[in-house]
C-alpha cells in the first residue's frame, strides 16, 4: 500500500494589507520531501508527520511530498501558488501509482484567481489519482468547507478544540479512517448541514466545551465515524464563508443526513452566544487593574497576526502608559525595525525608540518614547503544543511600569516563552496583554486568575457586520436577521 502527503497552507484575511508571497512561506514552512524534522508537526503537517510515525507498523509506503505553510495576511501571489501547487502535483505524479492521498491543507487559503484554493489542489490531485484513490484532508476548523472540496474528497475532518490543541490527533484520525476505507473495512460517507451564520465558537468556554464533548462521545458508535464543526474564517470574502456540521458515517447517508440536521440545528440555536464578553479599552484597563489578584491576562483579539492582522497596533499600550499603570507586560509587537535599534542600542539602554503602528490606519499611531532596553535575544522561539514558533530576534523594552516585547517573525501571542525568554515572567505582573483571539488560552489560560477580552480599533473586528464583505453569499447571521439553514451536501 503507497499514500502519499504534501502540505500547502496559510489562513488569507483577504482584507489585509500584506500580500503574501513565496518569502512568507520560507519564512514558515519550507520543506523538501525529507526534510520535514522528526520532533514535532509544523503548520498543517500533522498528517505527513503521523503517516510517517505510522508507516512501518501498520505496512505502508510513505511518498513525501513538500509542505508549504505561511503565517496569516493577504492574499497569495498568483505565481508563488501556482508554483507551490504544481511541484506537489509533479511530485505526486511521479509517486504514482498511490492508494491513498494525504493531505494537510488549511482551508481558507486564498490567492489571486483562486477563491478556493483547497479545492483547487483537491480537484487537480483527484484528475491526476483517479476515482478509486482515497483522498483524506486534515483542515483547520476556521476554514470555507466548500462544495467542491466535498464532492472530491473522501475524507476530511477538521480540528475541534479552538485553541488547536488536537491537530496530531485528528491528523491520525485522517489517517486511520483513509486505511480502514483502503482495506475495505469502511465506506465513508458525508452529510454537510449549512448553518447560514458568521461565528467565532472558543472551546475554552462551556457552551462550546460542551458541545465539542458531546461530538467526541457520539465518534466511533453507531456507524459514525467523524464529527467535524467548520467554525468559518470570518476574514475572508468569499462565497462559502460561514459555518458548517460535518458528519461522516460508515455508508449511511440517512443517518449522515439526520445527525447533521440535528447537530447544525444546535448549532444555529447558539447563535450569539459562543463568544466571550468584549469591553472596550479603558473598561476592559480599568477592570483588570481593579481585579484583586494576579495575573490578568488580557486579549487584544483584533490585532491577531493569527487572522493575518499586522500585530503592530498600538492603542492599548498607548492607554497603558498614559494611565502610568505599573506591572504590566504586552506582547508581541510586530516591528523589525525597532528590534534592529535595539540591538544597536544595545542591552540596559535607554535611548528615544518610535516602534508600532507601521502598517496601516488600523495600526494606530507609533509609540514615540523612551525606552529601556531589558533583554535581548537572537531567534527567539514560544511554543505551541508540541511545536516551537519562531519569533525571530526579539527585544524588550520598558516604558514606566509597562514591558514590551517586540518581535520579527510576525505571529501571535502562543507559548508563555514569548515573554519568559526575554527575562519576563507573566506570573508575576498584574496586567498580561497578548495579541491572540484564544490560541494564547492554552498556556495563559491556566496561569491566569481572570481573562479579560478587549475590542480594540485593531483590524480584525469582533463584530462581523462591520467587515465590509462583497462575494459573500447572502442571507447570512449576524449580517441578516433572516436566513434558510439546511442540508447541502
């Protein structure tokens, strides 16, 4: 038996003022067949990475395709995509013949002349294999499920903890179900109910912990194989955003149907109800300094380089300092530039520093002040479940009673390294301001006594009303009051 793997993926805000091109992905994830490292999964590479942990036990070939993957902005350059695509295409022809095909993909990839990326690399791996190949898809739950991507593969199961916390264990989920399906121990088949609505749906809170429970227990009894949500991308302008309940049985589409019916109807009746509170910024300030106990940890979730946000924006640290709050850490702040100067300034300096609010009008103002540079560390990294994120050089700086960290590998707030590396322990300060929508709950959730959710005037809008959509399809909650959920697929 022969399957082979590649990875191509990014999460595209098509409303971001970064392009993406092929430096973003040598950036992130650039791997040759072989070269992927054996420690850990990267972005979207869970299924190369189980296939291979896998592959001598349970008596298949593995062909390992490249893995592509670039931290979230703008959309795609055409050619970098047709590019990536074509040399794992080319790669899987060469493998050919193969039984079965996996692949570790986002979902709500976009580039220029391609809306449905996925579908794309899915459709043209399904004319190269043929029908009979079995093709199995891990995707990020804040993905577009699309039709085509339905109609061509066999399998796909998304992750269902938000943060992603499951990515390895759903990726051998893929890879279980695509054997059992080779050696005809199952026939999968897909119902997908259309929810009709725009959500954000965080399992660290109970509606959603609940529900996601309740999905985990319902797998592997009574012929149902796979129970996916595909939470949507509220940042991407394209036709199929929106909410969708995937279920997969063992050759009864009945049943698919009927589960998906009931389950996207519970879905549809929590509808503004799966997101947390979000005060604005001197509330939310004004809260956390009055909390008696430490540390509060703060979200800035509209600045989120997760949602392709720059992460350089700056108002809230601006309230910060002109409150004088003391014990306080915010971080990251993307800006290569201000590193460099830290790094020229060098350690224990205090120097005039204008940092932040570079990219845009959403950027806010840059900070103008002087600084004290704390620490400074050359390829700096925080982790994220099992895998390290590259920070690139980092530098923090001290402004009054508030700390810094500025990075140059654009991402968001993950691991408790992003501060703990330059000498920062967020145990000990009162306020902790990360920039995350909830990734950063997997190691800040348990160290922090309160978590506060700000709505900043950062790009990403926690109300999606006010995203300025045009290729959406239409009627769809919260935009509409009025919408015709239902079966799709």
């Amino acid at each position: 038996m022969r399957l082979f793997t590649a990875t191509l993926a990014t999460e595209t805000n098509t409303f971001s003022p970064m392009p993406t091109s092929l430096d973003g992905y040598r950036e992130s994830v650039f791997l040759r067949p072989g070269e992927h490292p054996t420690d850990a999964p990267r972005m979207c590479t869970a299924p190369l990475f189980v296939a291979r942990r896998r592959a001598a036990a349970e008596g298949f070939t593995l062909i390992e395709g490249s893995c592509f993957a670039a931290s979230p902005a703008g959309t795609t350059n055409r050619a970098d995509y047709e590019f990536m695509r074509d040399e794992i295409l080319d790669q899987l022809k060469a493998a050919m013949p193969v039984d079965g095909v996996l692949l570790g993909l986002h979902g709500a990839m976009v580039a220029h002349g391609y809306d449905d990326v996925e579908g794309d690399i899915i459709e043209r791996v399904r004319a190269i294999v043929g029908p009979k190949v079995v093709i199995g898809v891990e995707l990020d739950p804040h993905c577009h499920l699309t039709l085509k991507r339905l109609s061509l593969a066999d399998i796909i199961i998304c992750y269902k903890e938000f943060p992603h916390t499951d990515v390895v264990e759903r990726a051998d989920e893929v890879l279980t179900l695509v054997l059992r399906t080779l050696r005809g121990e199952i026939k999968p088949v897909t119902s997908v109910y259309d929810c009709r609505q725009i959500q954000s749906y965080p399992t660290t809170l109970p509606l959603m912990r609940a529900f996601v429970d309740r999905l985990f227990a319902m797998e592997g009894k009574d012929g149902v194989l796979s129970l996916s949500v595909a939470h949507c991308f509220p940042y991407g302008d394209v036709a199929e955003i929106g909410t969708r309940m995937l279920v997969i049985t063992d050759g009864d589409k009945k049943k698919a149907d009927t589960l998906a019916t009931k389950l996207g109807e519970e879905l549809v009746s929590m509808r503004g109800k799966t997101m947390p509170q979000y005060l604005d910024i001197a509330g939310g300030v004004a809260e956390g300094r009055a909390f008696n106990d430490l540390p509060v940890v703060m979200a800035d979730p509209a600045d989120n380089a997760g949602g392709g946000a720059p992460s350089d924006n700056t108002t809230i640290l601006r309230h910060l300092i002109e409150q004088k709050v003391e014990s306080a850490a915010l971080g990251p702040i993307w800006d290569p530039i201000a590193v460099r100067l830290c790094f020229d300034a060098g350690l224990n300096a205090t120097f005039p520093l204008r940092f932040g609010g570079k990219i845009g009008v959403t950027s806010g103002q840059p900070i103008d002040a002087d600084v004290t540079v704390t620490a400074l560390v050359r390829d700096a990294w925080q982790s994220f479940g099992p895998t390290r994120v590259p920070l690139g050089d980092c530098a923090a700086i001290r402004i009054g009673g508030v700390e810094v960290v500025l990075i140059t590998n654009r991402t968001q707030a993950l691991g408790l390294e992003l501060f703990t590396n330059l000498g920062i322990d967020p145990t000990q300060r009162k306020l902790v301001v990360v920039k995350s929508t909830n990734h950063f709950m997997g190691a800040y959730g348990p160290i922090a006594k309160k978590v506060i959710y700000i709505e900043s005037d950062a790009p990403l809008s926690r109300d999606f009303r006010k995203i300025p959509y045009t290729k959406i399809n239409r009627p769809i909650y919260p935009l509409d009051a009025e919408t015709k959920p239902g079966l799709i697929f």
